[in-house]
C-alpha cells in the first residue's frame, strides 16, 4: 500500500466528519465491514501484508470513504 492512500482516506474521514455524514472513523469503518477496529487501522496504516485480500479490503474502504484514488 502506497502511503499516500493512507493519507487520503484519513483526510476523507476528516471531511466526513466536519460534514456530519459516515464514515467519519475508522469504527465507523470497521462496523459497516464487519472488520476488527485494529485490523482497519492496520489496514490503513499499510501494516498488513501485501496480498489479494489486502487490496480488495483497501478498495472497498477507500470507496466507502468516498476518495477519489
């Protein structure tokens, strides 16, 4: 994971929150997906192995918090 993407979906959630809408946290995150909190993080954070999986979960997360990558 590149960490510029980390960047932009931590700026997404900031926006979201200023604007009131979801998701505006990593829980709020976690809780839509049926993810860990920390695996989110850690998700987000590139701390978890480069695989399939990895960047599926990386899509999905990034669409739903609504970056432009």
């Amino acid at each position: 994971m590149k960490y510029e993407l980390s960047d932009a979906i931590l700026l997404c959630l900031k926006r979201n929150k200023r604007m009131g809408i979801k998701p505006s946290s990593q829980s709020d995150i976690a809780n839509h997906f049926g993810l860990s909190k920390p695996y989110v993080n850690q998700l987000i954070n590139g701390r978890v192995a480069d695989s399939e999986n990895t960047r599926k979960w990386l899509t999905q997360i990034r669409d739903y918090a609504g970056t432009n990558n």
